[in-house]
C-alpha cells in the first residue's frame, strides 16, 4: 500500500462509518417515537382496563343485589 491510497482508504472508511453512524441515529429515533407510542397505549389500555374492571364490579353487584331480591321474594310467597 502507498501512502498515496492511505488518505483515500481514510476517507472511503470515514464515509461508511458516517453511513452507519446515520443509520444508527434513524434506527434510534424510529425505536424512539415507537416506543413513546407503545407507552401511549399502555396507558390507555390500562385506563380502559380500570374502568372495565370499575364496570365489572357495579354488574356483579347489581346481579347479586337482583338473585337476594328473587330469593327472598321465593321464601315470601
């Protein structure tokens, strides 16, 4: 190899290591706003399971409270 090739050789490795430098900042900033959006969502199927859970329980009691009524109206009568 001549000192001759060495600048260009820098320069050709220079360039690659910039492209995959480049490609690295789009990777994290593609995984980054991915990753926000998954965060995002999270927190709403946990809101939504919240008040899936919330509305759950108020059934279930309103059916207990209506099998005590049919209960009590069947040793009523």
């Amino acid at each position: 190899m001549t000192n001759q090739n060495t600048p260009v050789l820098i320069d050709q490795e220079l360039d690659q290591l910039e492209e995959k430098v480049d490609s690295l900042l789009d990777i994290i900033n593609r995984l980054t706003q991915e990753n926000q959006s998954l965060r995002s969502q999270q927190e709403a199927h946990a809101t939504e399971r919240a008040g899936l859970l919330e509305r759950h329980d108020q059934v279930r009691n309103r059916v207990e409270a209506i099998v005590t009524r049919l209960k009590s109206m069947e040793t009523s009568t």
